[in-house]
C-alpha cells in the first residue's frame, strides 16, 4: 500500500486529535470518520425509505376506504 501526505491547517490536526484514541493512527481515524459518515448516511437513507412507504400505505388506504365502508354496510 503506498502512502501520501496530506496538508491540514493545525485547527484541523486538533479536530483529528480529539478523535484519535491512545496509538491510532491518523490513516485510522480518517476511516473511522469515513465509515460513520456512510452509516449516517444509509441511516438516512433508510429513514426516508421508510417515510416513503408510510406515504404509500396511507395512500393505499385512502383509495380503499371507499370498498370498506361498503363491507360495514
């Protein structure tokens, strides 16, 4: 694996450092950051799924409401 260097302002470092645990490396803690910002976003993406299909269920039930008023009379 080849290795670069990356340019960060020192305000940046010290944002780094506060989520860096006790000998991980920076290369750790950018992956670490990566991968809770691709679960937070499948987070994210699930929840907006599910409020999708709630739409879609009450739509349904909207459209039958007319065939169980029918049933009940």
């Amino acid at each position: 694996m080849s290795i670069t260097t990356v340019k960060l302002q020192t305000q940046t470092k010290s944002a780094l450092d506060a989520f860096k645990d006790e000998g991980e490396s920076y290369d750790e803690v950018v992956r670490k950051l990566i991968s809770l910002l691709k679960e937070k976003g499948l987070r994210n993406e699930l929840v907006q799924a599910y409020q999708s299909m709630n739409k879609m269920d009450v739509e349904f039930l909207h459209e039958w409401e007319p065939a169980s008023a029918e049933l009940h009379d």
